[in-house]
C-alpha cells in the first residue's frame, strides 16, 4: 500500500515512477511470468530479439532471460528504473536497459521480432473512462505509441499486449488497418481474468476486428461502459492488496 498513489493520475506522471523506484524493490504487475509463460511460448522464440515496454522494475525480463530468451531491449521512461535495473542485470549480456519514452522510440525500423508489454497502457490509460470516452491527449498519445511499436516491428513480428482490459474496450484500441497487423485474444488467470493481445505485423485484421474500426460509440450501450468502470476499480484495489 505505500506506493499507492493519491490519485490515478500520479500513474502517468514519470516522477511518480521514480519516486516510487527509489524504495520499491520489485513488483509484478497482473502477475509473474509463470502465470501466462505458456501463452508467450506459442509466440515468442528464444532466439527472437524483443522489445519489452515500460519494463519497471519486473522480474519479467529477468525471468524470461533465465528461460533463454537472450536478446531484450528494455525501455522505460523514468531514470530511476533503468539505472536500478541495468545494474541489476549487468551479468546479462544481450539484455540492454533505454530511458525512453514508448511513443518516441529510438531504433530502427522493423528491428525486433516482438515488442512486449505488461500493465504499461494500463497505466497510460488508467483515468480513461473507455476508448468512446478518451481524451484527445491520451488518443493522440495512444496512436503515436501504436504506430512506433508497428514501425519497430519486423513482418510476421508480434506486438503482445498484456492487459487487465477486456475484449470489448481494448481491441477497438488495435483494431487499425494503419498498423498493420492482425489481432489474436487469449487469457489467463484464476478467479481474476487478465488478457494477452497478441498481434502479428502484415497479417489481416479478420472480418470483425477490421468492422471494430467502423463502430461508432454511440452503438454501444452505456451498461457496457459501466462494467468496465467496476473492473477496473476492482483491479486497481487487488494488485495492491
Ligand atoms: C504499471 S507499471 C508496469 C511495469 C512492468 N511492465 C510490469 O509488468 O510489472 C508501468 C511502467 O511503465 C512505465 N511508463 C509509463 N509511461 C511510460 C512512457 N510513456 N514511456 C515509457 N515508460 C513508461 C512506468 O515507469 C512503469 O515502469
């Protein structure tokens, strides 16, 4: 409870973050990599060179490493968390550590295999009511951060986005032609349900992703909306209890 913020606003703000890593040891966000290890195994190889976003200060890197995936590039913006981080892991060669921000990323085009993040737009996005609902600024920001994890992705790279957000809010999120990818849905968890978006650059959208982009707000109803508002709370109080 002590990192608890005062609002969920705080959650954007990179000194938060900072603050927060100068006493937080460790923290796994929607669980460890155990919990959903053999849904990535379907779609990351050992050999792929990943991209992980909004790394914190996860053992997800860590864990994945000790699993054999050797080529991660981890990037968040708060100075604290690198350098802590960095230094952690300094015994892992092939396990590089960026300060940056994820809608301004500095490598090249299609120069990863996956790009990989847990609970970071969950963060992002936390005061937004639902994506009828988004403010013009974290829209914009949304699609700024979409397009640069498409631009770094290789074709047939995956974007695996791991998430407490559920169907009907988040994939309208990614359903885009603009990025150019196809979008793959599965779960994990017990007793609370937690989702891993898995999409695949150059691949079609299918026919009901692709009328995700057409679908006004106003074709859903506000019951819907409701729902999510509950989750969320009920997520938000879980993962610091
Ligand atoms: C909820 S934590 C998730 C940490 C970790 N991925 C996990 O699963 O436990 C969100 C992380 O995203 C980082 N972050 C938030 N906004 C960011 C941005 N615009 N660019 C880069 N990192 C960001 C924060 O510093 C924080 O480390």
């Amino acid at each position: 409870m002590a990192h608890l913020p005062d609002d969920n606003k705080r959650y954007k703000e990179v000194d938060y973050w900072n603050e927060r890593y100068t006493t937080e040891h460790s923290y796994d966000w929607l669980g460890g990599f155990p919990k959903f290890q053999h849904l990535l195994e379907q779609h990351v190889k050992k050999e792929d060179s990943i991209l992980m976003l909004g790394c914190g200060n996860s053992s997800l890197s860590g864990d994945m490493y000790s699993a054999g995936y050797h080529s991660i590039a981890n990037v968040d913006y708060s100075s604290k968390c690198i350098e802590t981080m960095s230094a952690r892991h300094s015994d892992c060669p092939g396990m590089t550590w960026h300060e940056m921000d994820i809608s301004r990323l500095s490598f090249p085009d299609a120069s990863f295999d996956v790009v990989l993040e847990k609970a970071t737009l969950d963060a992002i996005l936390v005061e937004e009511k639902s994506p009828w609902e988004m403010s013009p600024q974290s829209a914009s920001f949304l699609h700024k951060s979409l397009t640069e994890i498409s631009r770094c992705l290789k074709a047939g790279g995956r974007f695996v986005s791991i998430t407490f957000v559920s169907p009907l809010l988040r994939k309208r999120l990614y359903a885009c032609r603009e990025y150019d990818w196809s979008i793959r849905k599965y779960s994990y968890g017990e007793g609370f349900e937690y989702f891993v978006y898995v999409m695949t650059k150059g691949e079609e959208l299918g026919p009901e992703d692709a009328a995700l982009q057409e679908k006004r707000p106003q074709d859903h109803k506000p019951s819907d909306l409701f729902v999510h508002s509950e989750t969320a709370e009920e997520f938000l109080c879980n993962i610091h209890l």
